[in-house]
C-alpha cells in the first residue's frame, strides 16, 4: 500500500492559483451558456433590470423585472431564512 504524502503550496502559489479562479469561473459560465443554446435550450439571463429568457434561435422574452432585495456590505454578516448567518462579500 502506498501512501500519498501531502504536500503543502506555498502561500505565493496559492495566491497565484486564486487568482485564475474569476477567469475560469468566468469561462466555465461561457461553456455552459454556449452549451445550453447549442443543444436548443433556453437560458435565462439578467440585463438591464430584467430577467430574461433567450431562446436557441435568438428570440428573447422578459420574464419579469429583477430588483435586489437588499444592498450588501462586505463582511457584514446577513440573516437569510431560516436563521443561516451568510458573511456577505467573505
């Protein structure tokens, strides 16, 4: 039996392997987005205040208008339903 030795990154390469996360977050949405309209779905965005659906041929329907229920603060802590304390911008 071989055991794995775990071996601890280093704080730089930390840094640097959190710093793709946005731009892989960002991609990984842009896959699913062109992945959905390819295989005839419909997706649902946001723009201008609204939600939008956007059908696999290009047509759009509003679907309602979207408003923040509330402003958030970063590291102020925020009470949703159930009691769930969430650490906004944490």
């Amino acid at each position: 039996m071989v055991k794995a030795v775990k071996k601890a990154l280093s704080e730089k390469a930390t840094q640097e392997l959190e710093a793709q996360i946005p731009e892989k977050a960002s991609l990984a949405t842009k896959q699913a987005y062109e992945k959905a309209k390819a295989s005839g779905l419909t997706v649902l965005l946001s723009r201008d205040g609204f939600i939008i659906a956007e059908c696999a041929d290009g047509t759009e329907q509003i679907v309602r208008a979207s408003k923040p229920r509330r402003k958030v603060k970063a590291g102020v802590a925020l009470e949703l339903g159930s009691g769930v304390l969430v650490n906004a911008g944490a």
